[in-house]
C-alpha cells in the first residue's frame, strides 16, 4: 500500500507527509514500519521509480534524517518535525 498527501489544491490541500504516516496509523491500524514503507518503498513501486524508494548503492539518494529513537515517532507527534537534514539526489539540500 502507497501512502502519500496528493497535494491537490480542489480535494485534497494536505501537504504534510508526516500526518498522511498519523492518519495511516491511527485510521488504518497501520504499524508505523508498514507506514514507513508505504510513503518510501511502496509509494516508489507504486510510481514505477525503480531508482529510488530504498537507501542502496547505485540508486538516487533521497532521504531524510530525522531526530527519533523509533519510526513510531515518526507518526506520533502533531505539527512535530524533527527532521535535521534532506539530502536530494545525493545532495544535502
């Protein structure tokens, strides 16, 4: 299952990744690993991006390193961001 906010203006305004991983804990019963895969892996193959979704050699570098002790705190938190740094295309942005 791919998770993502859809950022659509006319039926969808969210655009915070991080309560798409709360809603998908708490009004799905997902465990925050399957939600994790969902916004990563899954919403990659879901895309047909084969060159990203998972950190491995030879493939695109995006990521994000966040502040946690456990990906459930990824999902927890409300208008929390711990993030501390982005790297796109294997830059740090």
């Amino acid at each position: 299952m791919a998770i993502s906010t859809d950022s659509n203006p006319g039926s969808s305004p969210c655009t915070s990744l991080l309560l798409m991983l709360n809603m998908a804990c708490t009004l799905f019963r997902f465990t925050p690993e399957e939600a994790l895969a969902g916004v990563t892996r899954n919403a990659a193959a879901a895309l047909g991006l084969k060159d990203r979704g998972v950190l491995a050699a030879g493939l695109r570098a995006d990521f994000v390193l966040w502040d946690l002790q456990s990906p459930a705190e990824l999902s927890y938190a409300l208008g929390s961001n711990r993030r501390l740094q982005t790297v796109f295309k294997g830059q740090v942005v």
